[in-house]
C-alpha cells in the first residue's frame, strides 16, 4: 500500500510540474520577445544616429536595458529548463515504482519470494 501512496504523490508532483512548465514557457517566451524588441528598437536608434552597423549590435547588446532584458531571459530560460528536467525526474520515478509494484504483485505481494520448482 505505501507503494501505490507514493505513486499518488509523485502523480500529483508530475501534474503539478507540468502547470509550472507551461507558465515557465510562456514567462520565458515573454522575456525572449522582451529582449528582441529591446535590441531592434536600441539598433534603430543607433543607425539613425550614423553608428557603423559593424559595432552597433555589440553596442545595442551592451546597453543597460537591453543587457537587464537579456539576464531576465536567461533566468526565464533556466527556470523552464529545469522544470522540464523536474518532470522528467518524476517520471523516470513512477516508472520504477511502477515496476515495483508490478514485481510485488507479480510474486503474490513478496518481491523475495522464489518459485519452487
């Protein structure tokens, strides 16, 4: 019975992660676009101001806005990456204890039990 609990448990982990992962998508698909528009709108006003299209990227980049919008990315990226590796955790677990399980009942509720023959 503290197998199946477990199960239960991990099922609600796993349904919970995968919520988190689908608003951790959508925080870090916002703080892509966030940073995208930041760079184009920082290029633009470069250019109009005759800055050599050579350095001007780098110089966008390096702005404090744009490179604030750029770390705000990078955590949105690494918060959804490891809610993705959370989910992958839980259910690399319910498969084992899925086999767990299985192997108990399949050995009449004794996994050391051994067929006689």
């Amino acid at each position: 019975m503290e197998e199946y609990k477990k199960l239960e448990e991990l099922n609600n982990l796993l349904t919970s992660a995968l919520g988190e992962y689908k608003k951790r998508g959508y925080e870090y698909a916002t703080a892509y676009k966030n940073y995208r528009v930041a760079v184009a709108t920082k290029l633009l006003e470069l250019r109009a101001n005759d800055m050599p299209v050579t350095i001007a990227y780098d110089i966008a980049r390096g702005d404090e806005k744009v490179a604030e919008l750029k770390r705000q990315e990078i955590i949105a990226e690494s918060l959804y990456k490891s809610c993705q590796e959370a989910i992958n955790t839980y259910k690399l677990q319910i498969k084992i204890l899925q086999a767990q399980i299985g192997t108990e009942y399949n050995n009449g509720g004794n996994i050391w039990k051994k067929d006689i023959v």
